[in-house]
C-alpha cells in the first residue's frame, strides 16, 4: 500500500507542477508573448515539462530523507517567456510569475472544499477518495507556498525583483548566481520547516479538517 501511496503522491505531484507551468504560460499568452506557445509547452503532455531535479531527483530525495513523511514538492523545467513581449511591461513578469502559485491554490479550493462539503458518509464507504482529495489539496498548497519564497529559480523571485527599486541591482544579481545552491541548502537542512505550519493552516482553512 505505501509503495502506491508512493506513487500516486509523486503522479499528483507532476501534474500540479505542469498546471502550475500551463498558467504561466497562458498567462505570458495573454499578456502578448507566444514564445511558450511556439515552443509547445503549452500542453499536459508530461515528457514536455520535466526538470531532471526538480521533477524526479528532488522529490525522491525528500521521499528517501523524511522517510516517506514529506513534505514533497519540486518544481518543472520553467516554460520559456519573453518578458520584452509583454504589452505590460511594469508588471507583466509578476502577473507571469503569480499566475503559477495562483493556479495551485485554486486547485486545493476545488478539491478542499469538496472535502468540507461531501457527507462524510460518503468518505466512510469510500475512504480512497478522502485520500486522494487530501493528497490533491496538501501538495498544491505545498507547491503555492514553495514557490513564492523569494530565491532564483522560484516564482517568488519575479515578485521580489519587481517590487526592489533598482538600487539593490547587486542583491538580485547575488540571488541570480547564487540561489539555486541557497535553495538546496534551505531544503535539506530544515530552512523550510516553517512551511508545514502555513500548509497546515491553509488545509484547516480550506477543509476544516
């Protein structure tokens, strides 16, 4: 049974991240760059969207270290976009970068509430659905809040960069060379514990449960 929990955590996670990349996309879209568009990244089709590490090796390190406990998260290969094609150029690379975290919280509404509001009757016969629906809910909130933290190669950096005036022009610098090694030290030696507590939070909010 845990090896099938095992894989449906990591199937739920592939394709949260591929919606996650599909609203980044869309959004580039509709704001005038067609560069994720031509580039065919705008499908589900996963074999387009993996990131060796962050799609496969980091979720099955966190699966190995927490022994099996989570949390699991990981990112895809980011979807190519243009920023010099955007009509809005103050802040077309923040409504990029928001759509993806946006689009995995809706995803958790849709299914947490579904968990708040079907009878519980119907969970008691049916007890695999309760799972699969608390899984759905837990990892895309897990993904929203992961990818707002402000470092490279996260959607949180976008909104950081935007909001910096141009003055700290070295401290974004900094984060661009040096963020991808910060990050995986965050990951594997507890720098990110305190997102458990703002995961379990949301879930509360979003089920009551």
């Amino acid at each position: 049974m845990d090896i099938v929990i095992t894989i449906f955590s990591l199937l739920v996670l592939l394709f949260s991240v591929i919606i996650h990349e599909l609203s980044h996309g869309y959004v580039a879209l509709h704001l005038g760059d067609s560069t994720a568009k031509y580039a065919g990244r705008l499908t589900m089709n996963p074999l387009k969207h993996l990131d060796y590490f962050g799609s496969v090796m980091l979720p099955l390190l966190l699966l190995v270290v927490t022994v099996g406990q989570g949390p699991i998260f990981g990112w895809a290969k980011p979807v190519p976009i243009n920023p010099y094609n955007f009509r809005d150029q103050k802040w077309g690379s923040l409504k990029v970068a928001i759509a993806g975290p946006i689009s995995n919280l809706m995803v958790a509404l849709f299914f947490g509430l579904l968990l708040r509001f079907i009878p519980h009757s119907f969970f008691a016969m049916a007890p695999g659905f309760f799972l699969i629906f608390s899984f759905i809910v837990q990892i895309n909130i897990i993904l929203a809040i992961f990818n707002l933290i402000p470092i490279p190669p996260l959607d949180g950096h976008w909104i950081l960069f935007t909001l910096l005036p141009d003055s700290f022009i070295k401290t974004k610098e900094f984060l661009h060379q040096y963020g991808m090694f910060i990050l995986i030290f965050l990951i594997f030696f507890g720098g990110l514990q305190g997102i458990s507590f703002i995961v379990e939070f949301i879930f509360y909010l979003l089920t009551g449960i």
